[in-house]
C-alpha cells in the first residue's frame, strides 16, 4: 500500500492510498470519488507517459509520498427533469422487495438479468419493457467483471428487513463467529451506509477485497484481469454468510 497526493487543477488530494495488488482502474475509480472525472477521462502522468488501467504499479516505480499530476473534465452536474418516468425506486418499499423476494424463493435468473442491465443497460429482449434498477441505491462502479458481484448487492440493499438487521451489526466480532465472516457482514454495512449517502456511484473496494478474502474462488484472474463470476453463486455466498452473522446469539 503506497500514500501519494495527486494535484488536479487547482486542487491537491493529500494522502491518496494505492493498494498496488489492485490495477490502476481501482486507484482511477477512487480519483472519481474525489473529483468527479470519469476513470476514461483521467489522464495520468506517470513513468514513461500515462497510466494505463493494466498497468504494473511495480514496473511504474511510483514511490511513497509521490506527487501525482492528473489531467480531466469533471462530469457536468445533472439537472433534474420537470417530469419524467416513474422507476421502481419511486414505489413504496414493500412493492420494490417483491423481486428480490421472488429471487430468493427459487429465481436466480432475475439476478442475473439485473446483472446484465447493470453491465449492459435495459433492452427489450424478448419484448418486455426495460426496468430501473431496484431499490435506493447510487450505484456501484464496475471495478472489472465485478457485474455478479455489484447486481447481488443492489438487490439487498433494497430489503429494509436486512438494512435494519446491520445498522444493528456491532463492529465487535462475537466469539462464535469467524473473522472472515464478520468482516464480509460489516463491510456490507458499510457500502450500504455509502449507497444511502451518496448521490454518485460508488466503487465498493473495500467490500470487493473483504469477499475475495472470504471466497477466494472470486478472486480467480485469467491473463491479469479478474475473471467475471456467477451472480447466483455470489448472491447464495453472500446470503449465507450474513445469515450466519446476523443470527449470532449476541444479536438476539
């Protein structure tokens, strides 16, 4: 882990982390949180010209302390329309829960076509009408094939039953739980907590890195790049692990 500050404009970010196990497209991401530049719009000046996404942040040599120059547009401040579509996030909660209850209840194909809007937009496959996302969510960022993983959280985060559940979490594990899966449960808290907070997407690093820890088979690479996972098997992982954390006996 590396602590840089990064200039921009008029603007200097002191005391920037890079986690250097990670690609650059996850410390571009964290830029966008703090200025608004989209990652494709960054530009970067590093050791022997820009910062490319697959870059090797061992062969970029970048230092501790560093100061990095970044180059960018912000995104343009987007203005509310008079009158527009109604989406499900506009309907009353209990109606929005209806899907992620029918998931759970034997449907894993509505994750993985929320996964598919959330990689590739609505369509009109088969002739049904395009949907809105589910619940009160900002949106997450996708940090490399992570579609399973950020479609299963979305669709949590739209039970209040389980919202309430980890506002309740302790940050204390309990005896009778193991690390890993105390971790997982309280970094899900946490990117809930951010998604309610913020108004634009947010990149779910910490989360992505604690369930990699907890299932390793999702932090599988093929030539470098993270491999893309199966949302139902993310969606039965995750499900599983905050069962158990949440019905630990210090929470009855």
């Amino acid at each position: 882990m590396l602590t840089v500050s990064v200039k921009w404009q008029k603007e200097v970010f002191p005391k920037v982390e890079i986690d250097t196990s990670q690609p650059p497209y996850v410390f571009k991401c964290q830029l966008y949180d703090l200025t608004g530049v989209p990652p494709e719009r960054q530009k970067i000046m590093v050791k022997g010209g820009l910062l490319k996404d697959d870059a090797d942040w061992v062969t970029l040599g970048v230092k501790e302390g560093q100061k990095l120059m970044m180059m960018g547009t912000a995104d343009e401040i987007v203005k509310a329309p008079e009158k527009g579509p109604v989406f499900m996030e506009d309907l009353p909660e209990e109606e929005q829960v209806v899907a992620v209850i029918i998931a759970a209840q034997g449907e894993p194909r509505l994750i993985n076509d929320y996964q598919a809007m959330l990689c590739h937009g609505p369509s009109k496959a088969n002739g049904a009408e395009p949907y809105a996302p589910l619940g009160h969510t900002a949106g997450l960022f996708n940090l490399g094939n992570t579609c399973y993983m950020n479609s299963t959280v979305q669709c949590l985060h739209s039970v209040p039953e389980l919202k309430s559940a980890l506002v309740n979490y302790p940050s204390q594990k309990s005896s009778d739980l193991d690390q890993t899966s105390h971790m997982l449960t309280a970094a899900t808290r946490e990117l809930f907590n951010e998604l309610d907070k913020s108004v634009k997407p947010v990149a779910p690093m910490q989360f992505w890195m604690v369930l990699r820890k907890k299932y390793p088979q999702f932090g599988q690479l093929h030539n470098g790049v993270y491999m893309q996972q199966d949302a139902e098997e993310c969606w039965t992982q995750l499900l599983y692990t905050l069962s158990q954390s949440l019905r630990s006996p210090s929470l009855r």
